[in-house]
C-alpha cells in the first residue's frame, strides 16, 4: 500500500525553529517588511482557506513562517467546533480580516466595519469583486471602498488588478498596500503579467504585495524577485498534496527571493559569456596520441 | 432596532407580545423587548471575535444591551471563519 510507504515525518508537529512564531513586536531582523508602520521579519502573507482541518492549517502556518494571515467574516454557526481565531491567537500571528465574497463597495465597508468591531484591528485586506467565476476585483467599487474605508481610519490593503493605473491610484486614496493579482484566486497560473508588476512596483511607494495565483514555490520567488515586497497566498499549500511541507517551501521560495531581489540579478544576454578566464590556456596539441 | 442615540422610532413595549426578525437570514420570533445581547448569547456563550449588525449597522458590542430589537430587523452576527 503506497500510504504505508509514504514519508510522513512531516505530519508530526514541527519542532522549533517553526515552534512559535516570532510577533510582529519581537525583533523583525535586518530587512522588515514594514506595513503602515508595523514590521514583519516574515515577507509571507497567509490565507487560511481552503486546509482540510484547522490542524493541517495549524501546522501549515507554522511551517510558513507567517506572522500575517487573513480571515474571512460570516454568519455565526453555533454549530461549528474550533476557531480559526484560537490557532493564530496561540502563535501569535497578527489577523488580518479580508472581505471576501463582496461585490459592492457598500458591502465591503459594512463587512470591514463587523471585523473591526469583531477582530479589534482597522486593518482590513480589501476584496471587491465583479464576479463569482472569475473572482476579479472590480475597480470601481474596489477604489470607491478604499476611500471610505481609508477616511474612516483603516489601514487597507485592496486586493487589485495587475494594473499600474489602478494601483496609483489606491496608492493616492491612501491604501497601506497593493496588493495585485498575479492571475485569478485560486488558479496556480502564477504571475501572467510580470512586466505590470514591474510597473506597479516601480512606481509604489507602498509596499506591493503579489496576491493570488501562486501555484507552487517558484511564483512565489518570481514575485519577489520582481520587486514585491511580500507575497500573499493560501490555495497555493492549503490545497497542495502536502500543505505543510509546501508552506515550507513556500517560506523558504519568498526567502529566497527576496535575496535574489537585493542581490541584484545578471543582465539576460543573448549569448554566452564566459565564466572562466580567457587567457591562460595551455597550448594543447589535439595531434598528439594521449587524445587516442 | 431601538437605540437612544442613533434611532428616533419609540422602542417595542418591553415585555409584551412577540415580534420576528431576521437573524442571519433565517426568520425568528423573539418575545417582545428581546436586546440584541440576548439575541447573541443564544447562538455563542462566548462571544470573542463576534460582531452584529442591524439593518446594515453595525452595533458596538456595548450597546447591545441597549438595543431593543424591533419587528422585521435584520440581524447579521458575525465571526471570523478560514478564508483568503
């Protein structure tokens, strides 16, 4: 039986260093990700969607290292056992409430204002959406609750197009982030316009955020590579064969990342260029007989 | 909904007759004079990381006390579930 077989080393729960994860207070380290002031030594940015239990989520969140995570606002269920609350209050992970499932800004601003009352925070990840099967922003009521949103004292953060236009002017209502779309919620597709995320970034002063279509650890990289300054998921591990070893990888893929993103990459060349010297070679005589 | 500050329709006699709202989308009778913080205890003793709207308000847990619910009030309570 192939389960027998499987390496489940992973399923235990992690020892330190994922034991507990480090608050936004405690020390963020040499290069923060600093949103609306507050410092954040990890650069990933958690959805809680989508895991088969709170456990596998539990261990998932661990594993990624994540010190922000958001949460959805619905009815009450009395019925429901555990909260989603409970695991990021025990590891001391920051909630960041999103309004998922709004498609006007009208419900937006109310669902932000229930979280706020509900969660104590005023940060809220601003989702707007035009439609069920797409699930993309819709801009006008996007721009539209950001600035109510922004005027009645919420830091936010709008889920967005890839679209430098729309991000300037989030930026210019006053939005904490931007946080753009590399493809649609829950398609893997990665980053499909990586130059709009070049323009996007080039342009913020904020801190962009990839958020949405991440499959697998490489888009993750790809991202900060292109400059964002974080990287935002959940289907990408809470939906993968193995969540917690993908959160893993995920942690290390922004990690990584970033370093390349500092460090600066080569120019793309159309030809070779030689890594060795040129000079120095010895004069070999391809005649002679030890080259058989 | 009847709250001193914000609305200025005269509250539901207290303690008489029965009135319905919406709660969570689904009808329910309550007794006359029924607050908005009895309202919530019924669905959660604990009510952590909860927040209530009526009719597209939101009410400060505070004032649930003082918020007498009115017949055809919408009541939406809230929690934090997985998600994003």
């Amino acid at each position: 039986m192939a389960d027998t077989m499987r390496d489940t080393t992973h399923e235990t729960p992690y020892a330190p260093p994922y034991a507990t994860a480090p608050s936004p207070a405690a020390d963020p380290g040499p290069d923060p990700l600093t949103i609306a002031g507050t410092a954040f030594s990890s650069r990933l940015i958690m959805g809680t969607g989508g895991a088969p239990s709170l456990e596998v989520l539990e261990r998932s969140l661990l594993a990624s290292g994540t010190q922000l995570t958001t949460v959805a606002m619905r009815r009450l269920d009395p019925t429901v056992q555990g909260s989603v609350l409970s695991v990021l209050d025990r590891h001391g992970i920051r909630v960041l409430p999103n309004t998922a499932g709004c498609f006007t800004a009208g419900e937006a601003v109310l669902t932000a204002r229930l979280a706020r009352e509900a969660l104590g925070t005023d940060w809220v990840k601003l989702e707007v959406v035009a439609d069920e099967r797409t699930l993309l922003p819709d801009p006008v009521e996007l721009l539209d609750a950001a600035e109510t949103l922004v005027d009645d004292g919420f830091t936010v953060l709008p889920y967005t197009n890839d679209d430098p236009v729309l991000a300037r002017r989030l930026e210019e209502v006053g939005c904490a982030a931007i946080m753009p779309l590399g493809s649609p919620i829950g398609s893997g597709l990665g980053i499909r316009n990586p130059h709009n995320f070049e323009l996007i970034v080039e342009r913020a002063t904020v801190p962009v955020i990839l958020d949405a279509g991440a499959g697998t650890a490489s888009d993750a990289s790809l991202a900060m590579e292109l400059g964002c300054a974080a990287v935002m998921l959940a289907s990408a591990v809470t939906r993968a064969q193995e969540p917690v070893l993908m959160a893993e990888a995920m942690r290390h893929a922004v990690a990584a990342g970033r370093l390349a993103h500092r460090a600066g990459r080569i120019p793309r060349r159309r030809f070779a260029h030689a890594s060795s010297p040129a000079e120095g070679l010895a004069a070999l005589d391809p005649e002679r007989p030890a080259f058989g | 909904m009847s709250t001193p500050s914000t609305d200025p329709s005269p509250a539901p006699n207290p303690g008489t007759g029965s009135l319905t709202v919406s709660l969570n989308g689904e009808p329910r009778e309550l007794p006359g004079g029924t607050t908005l913080d009895a309202l919530v205890a019924e669905l959660t003793r604990a009510p952590s990381g909860v927040a209530a709207a009526v009719n597209e308000q939101v009410v400060p847990r505070g004032q649930w006390p003082a918020t007498a619910l009115g017949d055809g009030d919408r009541v939406e309570v809230l929690t934090a579930v997985q998600g994003g």
